[in-house]
C-alpha cells in the first residue's frame, strides 16, 4: 500500500522551474534515500512534501501523520515538524486528511514538535502530551471509580485503557529511555536542554521524533552530529522501524545499510533505483556506459543520413536522398550523459618528512580543571593513515589543537624532522579573515591572480564564484575553499578533522581518490565510515583512559570488536593486554559494562512493574462493580508506581 504518492509535480523557485514532472510512490514501511548535488533540489522537495511550500502543478497524497526532520534544526532554530496526531479526534485537534491536486491550498494543520524546555527526558516524554493526558484522565477515572463506580465511569476507563495501551501509553518511559540512549543522552536526562548545545538538539529533536513514531518520517541529513555508535543505533532503529522512511543522506554507508531503493534528482527530474546506494551506483554507471554507446551509435546513423542527404539531395540519387530524410524523420536523437565539471584535487608533491613523523607520549588534556582524557600514545610513521574515532565530546579535536600547538596540554609531543603540518578545521575558524574567495587564496599564497582562479576552478569555482563574499558561503563551498588551502599549504602530514562534512558524494569520492594518492602521512577524525574504509589502515580509539590502536579499516576493527565482545560474553574473562593503553581501554570497556548491566537490571526491573501496573488496572475493569476489590486493586497500584518512582530514580542515577 502506497503510503506517499506523487504524480507529474512541478515546483518553481524564483520563477524559473526546479523541478519538473516529479513522479514516485514509497510504500508502507518501505525506506528509500534521496540523492543529488547540492544544489539539486533535495530539501525543496522534502518542504514541498511536508506542503511548507507551494508547488505548481501535479498531485500529492500524503499520509496521516508525518514527521520532518530538518537539515538546520539546531543552527537556525528550526523546530521539528510533526503532522497528524496519534489519537487526535477531530482534524483541527491533530488529524491531517489526505490531500490531492492543486498546490494552492493552504495546508490543513500544522504542528511544531514540543520546545527544548526543562530536562531533556521530560522534554522528550512532551512530545507525547497526548499520552501524559490520556495517563492524568486515567488516574482521574480511576479515584472517581474508588469513590463510584457508576457505568459510565466504568465505560469511559475501559474505552480510554484500550486506547492508552494501543497509543504505547505503558511503554512511553522505556521507549523514551532506548531513544535517548541511542542517541547518546544515557548521561544527560537530568541535563536542562537550555544547556544543550547545537548538535545536541539535534540530536534531541530526532529522538522525540522517533518517539512519534509516525507512518512517514522525512529526515533531511539525520546523520549530522552523530558519532558512529549512535549511527550504528539508528541504522537499526530505523531498519526495525514499521512505518516508511524517505532520507536525505551524503552518508554512503547509512544509505548503504537502511536504503532499499533510491531516487535520484538530476537535471530537474527525478529517477529511481531499486537497491542501497552501492548497487545504486553499479546501476547508474552501467546506465552510463549504455547511454553513452547508444548515443554514439544514433547520432552516428544520423551524421551519415545527413551527410547522404546533403551530396544527393539534387543528383539522380535524389529518390533515395529523399526515402532517408523520411528514415531521419523517423529517428530519435539520444542524449549522452552530460560530463559533469568535476573537481580537480591533486596535492601535488610534498618535501619527504622523516621516518618518525609524530610521536605523543602520556598526553592528557584538561578544560577548566577537568582531564577530558590521559595516558594517549600514538607514534605515526611516514605513510601511516591513521583514523581518530571516539564519542562525541571525548577530545578527537582537541588531540588535533594539542598536536598544532592551539591548546595546552600535559605530556609529550614531538614532530618528526622534515615534517609540515596541513590542517582541516570542521568548524573552518581559519575561513574569513578576507572579504572573498579570491582575496582568502590571495593573502594564502605567492601565486598571482591567473594561477590562482585557474586553481580555485578545480575546486569548483568558477567565473564570478571566485568573487563570492565569505559570509554568503554554503557550508560545501566553505569546505572546498578549505580544501584548497589544505592542497596548497602542501603538507606531508595531514592532520583532518571531519574532511567530508558538508560535501557532496561527488566531491567525496574526488577527495578520497586524491588522498589515495597521497604519499604523506594522515590523522584524520571522521564519521564518514565509507571514508575510513577506503582511505585508513590504522583505527585509534580515544577514550577517557588512554588510545588504543588496532590495524586495518573500519570494517575490521568492527569485526575486531565484535569478536571481543562475543568471546568475553562467553568466558566471562578476558586476558590483560599488554600495552598501558590498550589496559585502559579494558577497563574503561568493564566499567562501562558493569554500568550497562545494572542499567539493564533495572530496566528489567521498571518493565516488569509496568506490566504489573497494566494487569493491575485491566483487573480494575473487571471488579468494576465490587467497592472493596476496586479499592485494593487501586491501593496496589499507587503501592506499584511509587516502586516505579523509585527504580526511575536509581535508574536516572546509574545513567548519569
């Protein structure tokens, strides 16, 4: 069953025409990923779906509830959006009818999700305050039922009970629980979301979404801030999620792994893909490769008709000049793929650094007299590909400022002989300090204006680009111009610090060819695990107790991993390392696994009194006419949930 339906839809911006005879569908619990350059159209089309924006021809069915992600939720202060209402009676309480036709009618109803107000649990059980106000009615039925129980009381709490249980009212603090720690909030229920920063309401704003739970979820980027165990986590989620998911995503690998179909925007249209993005990409380069020979073969045909018919045409052949103008006639031209002005990255050669490029021994950092982490050590050698993984917040940057020399820090750092550093800020602090494009290149090197347009063109800018002011920048053309200092600085020791943020697959794939062909030596952080894939060959683990490092990609240190893991799952042991890093990173993995066990008990413990608390008032509804039993039942039940208070709060204690 169709679940989003969109048939001949045209949208214009500014006049001119974006995109043009829009047609798709995505069924019933189906996930689909929608790609494109930037630039394409991607998020128009998201906020045409959602009816933010107007479009001017064709039609669109929608289901009942929807809920939207945007891409700039923390940055601009965009909210969430959620259409419909689970359990809404009427359409102007909640209900979003179906829509179809015309594009200019306003759209029916219009929720934004509940404010970043309080603590970050209560904010996220607020997104369900049709849950918490069925609960306070039910406790309201429930005294007048221990004072009496008249039919109609008893009648109200059956109907509401069944829609409480059915809306997931006795699981609302679990699921809420899983979310939050999904997403990495296991420490932060308590943490008031005013002091939340950016990401973090991000990261928020997709977990009370989650919590909706809705036919449709329409996320725009939902990978941004997260760090790869939360992206593993809502990989899952999502893959178990009932209702139907369409994603915008430059994340190869979470396309790769919650994508069963693709749309492609391109030229105005859009195209469609059955698979993940891997098979995607198979597809549309054997695609390519036909078009481009079928082109090739017609528009040869036609040369040659045309060319018989322009030496004939007057001659005694003249009879058969005419029989191929009615075969040229009959021919449709096929148009190749265009060529695409891609990127051109080459760093170029570098000075040879020595064989020791950096090594660090016992570092520890500290902001405001609080150590973020100790006992780092990590020797690179010439050639090395080294990836810096770690939980957000953990200090990944910060290593890279310690190593730079921008922040202080305890311990040792020595650089190599021979060694130039070249650095990629993911927040580009070092973009702006000119007026335009032209002049940050400008005041960066000795080149002359020629040379540097000629290098900024193959790093997309072209013509007038090059005199594009700073601040009007996208986040990809600041990133790209921070390329092009990176290029030119020529270092032979890359420190890298989320190089793909922002960028386009296309670019993507450019910059890891070219860093393939580098020849120095590259730290990078990176949540990009389709990146990491292709261009490490060491994975280093920063965790509060020290580093450890483990050889290969990122597929093998999650084979790695998981095969520790699944071994200590079985003997209950595991021998020490031998290394003072790879120790602490043992026992900051028990700790944490001590931590998540009790945590489990508990949350045992909280479902099995739920449970309780449900067979208690399904009990209610049967002794309705019996006073004595109603009231024991109801004194067992305020008995059960001040248990419940009390697990809640050891349980909020463990989390943080």
């Amino acid at each position: 069953m169709s679940i989003l339906f969109c048939r001949n839809v045209e949208i214009e911006v500014a006049g001119s025409t974006l995109l043009e005879n829009i047609s798709f569908r995505l069924e019933k619990g189906e996930k689909a990923g929608l790609v494109g350059a930037n630039g394409a159209g991607k998020t128009t089309l998201l906020r045409v779906l959602m009816g933010e924006i107007p479009y001017e021809k064709g039609e669109i069915d929608r289901p009942l509830t929807i809920g939207y992600l945007p891409q700039a939720t923390a940055t601009e202060g965009l909210m969430p959006r959620f259409q419909g209402g689970k359990g809404a009676a009427t359409a102007t309480e909640g209900l979003m009818p179906r829509r179809s036709g015309g594009s200019s009618a306003a759209m029916p109803w219009m929720a934004k999700s509940s404010e970043f107000q309080g603590t970050v649990f209560h904010s996220m059980l607020s997104e369900r305050q049709d849950i918490m106000d069925m609960r306070e009615n039910l406790r309201y039925l429930e005294i007048r039922m221990s004072q009496e129980a008249d039919e109609k009381t008893l009648e109200q709490y059956s109907k509401l009970t069944e829609k409480y249980e059915h809306d997931g009212g006795y699981a609302l603090e679990a699921q809420a629980r899983k979310i939050l720690a999904g997403l990495g909030f296991s420490n932060d229920h308590a943490k008031d979301c005013q002091n939340l920063s950016g990401g973090q309401k991000t990261r928020l704003a997709l977990g009370k979404l989650l919590l909706r739970e809705p036919e449709l979820l329409i996320l725009d980027e939902p990978t941004n801030h997260l760090d790869i165990e939360a992206l593993e986590w809502l990989e899952n989620y999502l893959n178990d999620y009932s209702g139907a998911v369409l994603v915008v995503s430059h994340d190869r690998y979470f396309l790769d792994r919650v994508s069963s179909r693709i749309f492609l925007i391109q030229d105005g249209n859009l195209k469609e893909y059955t698979g993940n993005y891997t098979e995607f990409e198979l597809q549309r380069a054997v695609e390519e490769v036909t078009l481009t020979r079928e082109a090739e073969r017609v528009n040869k045909k036609i040369a040659d008709l045309e060319e018989y018919i322009r030496r004939h045409g007057a001659g005694i052949k003249a009879k058969q000049a005419r029989g191929r103008e009615t075969q040229l006639k009959k021919i449709t031209p096929v148009t190749a793929p265009k060529v695409t002005k891609s990127l051109n990255l080459h760093f170029g050669p570098q000075n040879r650094a020595g064989d020791k490029v950096l090594n660090i021994d016992n570092l520890s950092i500290a902001y405001h007299q609080k150590e973020i982490f100790k006992n780092v050590e990590l020797e690179l050698r010439r050639g090395d590909r080294v990836a810096l993984l770690g939980k957000n917040g953990i200090g990944k940057t910060s290593l890279l400022k310690a190593v730079l020399g921008k922040i202080p820090f305890h311990g040792s750092i020595r650089i190599g002989a021979n060694v130039s550093i070249g650095y990629f800020s993911q927040e580009h602090e070092d973009i702006g300090l000119r007026d335009t494009v032209i002049d940050e290149i400008r005041y960066s090197t000795k080149y002359e204006d020629p040379q540097i347009r000629n290098i900024l063109a193959g790093f997309g800018f072209r013509g007038d680009d090059v005199f594009k002011p700073l601040q009007v920048l996208s986040g990809g053309e600041k990133s790209r111009l921070a390329l092009c200092k990176l290029f030119l600085a020529k270092g032979n020791l890359l420190l890298l610090d989320e190089p793909t943020n922002h960028l386009d697959m296309d670019t993507r794939e450019v910059l890891e060819e070219a860093l393939l062909e580098y020849d120095g030596t590259i730290l990078t952080v990176s949540h990009d695990r389709y990146f990491l894939n292709r261009i490490v060959n060491k994975i280093a683990i920063l965790t509060p107790l020290g580093l450890r490092i483990i050889e290969g990609d990122y597929t093998t240190y999650r084979e790695i991993i998981e095969n520790e893991n699944s071994m200590e799952d079985q003997t209950g042991n595991q021998d020490a390392p031998t290394t003072s890093a790879s120790r602490s990173f043992q026992e900051e993995s028990k700790n944490n696994r001590r931590k998540e066990k009790k945590i489990k008990q508990l949350e045992e413990k909280i479902e099995k009194t739920e449970e309780l608390l449900r067979i208690t008032e399904r009990n209610l509804e049967l002794v309705s006419g019996d006073y004595e039993q109603t009231l024991k039942l109801h004194t067992e039940y305020e008995k059960l949930q001040e248990e419940l208070d009390i697990l809640m709060q050891e349980w909020l204690v463990f989390s943080d």
